[in-house]
C-alpha cells in the first residue's frame, strides 16, 4: 500500500487564509467602494489577493503583481492596517510592502511577463486560481486606485 504524503498543487481555496469575520468585512468594504462589484464577486477578489500575498511572502523579490481586480482586494485589505500586519506575519513571516511603480517603470510586455510570475507562485504555493479574477483582459499590475502599476517590495522596505 502507497500513501501519498502530499498535497495536490493549486487545491486549497485562499479564502480559507483571511478569518470569517475579516473576510466579510473586506468584502463588505470592496462592494461599498466599487459600485459594479457585487458580493458574490467580492469574496473571490479577497481570496485572491491573499493567495497573491502569501505566494509573495514565499518569494520575496520576485517581482508579482496583482491583476486589476485582484489589486482592489490588496487596497482594500491595507486599509485594515491591523487585520493586515497580522495576516502578513502569519503568513509571510514578514509585513508585505504594497509599492506602485510609477510611469516608466514597467517596460512593455512586462505585464504578460509578471502574470506568468505570479500564477506560477500561486500554484507553486498551493492555491487554487479564479482564472477569471486573472485574465489578460484585467491587466497586471495596473493599479486601480493609486493609477499606476503595484508589486510586492523586492527590497522590503529599503530606501533608493
């Protein structure tokens, strides 16, 4: 008899990272803020972004970004600066810098570039992916709220 003693890549749902009650109150906050985003839509967007930030906290200096609708979950979660810091250190060991870059920075294509980068460690990491909440049409690393591109600190809050 053979016991497999490992967990199958991209099965666990990311919303299981955020606590009930953080996750309601995110969501909440999303469908309040954006008009066009319902409930049922919320949710996932939260449950993404986690799956972005623990998969950044693995890779620190990889350079993930956030899709569109996945950024507006990470915006919306910094808000709750202590709900926040907790789940970063939970997760990642260490607070998750959220740095937009600004015009010029990102070279064109980079986009297609860090949402192959960013899926992978999703999946590498073991969470299941709302391909939806990711497609090209949502673009990476387009910021919605700051207007411009957001990725995770490769430099974890060094100065330039």
């Amino acid at each position: 008899m053979t016991i497999a003693l490992y967990r199958p890549v991209g099965t666990i749902d990311p919303a299981t990272l955020i606590p009930a009650e953080v996750m309601e109150r995110l969501s909440s906050r999303i469908v309040k803020d954006q008009p066009d985003i319902d409930h049922a839509t919320a949710r996932p967007i939260v449950g993404q972004a986690a799956a972005f930030l623990a998969a950044s906290g693995r890779r620190p200096g990889s350079e993930l970004a956030p899709s569109k609708l996945v950024d507006i979950g990470w915006h919306t979660f910094i808000l709750y600066t202590v709900d926040y810091a907790f789940f970063c250190e939970q997760v990642a060991g260490r607070f998750i810098h959220h740095v937009p870059t600004d015009d010029g920075d990102q070279a064109p294509g980079d986009g297609a570039a860090a949402r192959e980068r960013t899926l992978t460690a999703i999946t590498e990491a073991g969470y299941a992916i709302d391909h939806d909440l990711w497609s090209e049409a949502t673009k990476m690393g387009e910021c919605s709220q700051c207007h411009a591109g957001c990725t995770d600190s490769p430099n974890s809050g060094k100065k330039k």
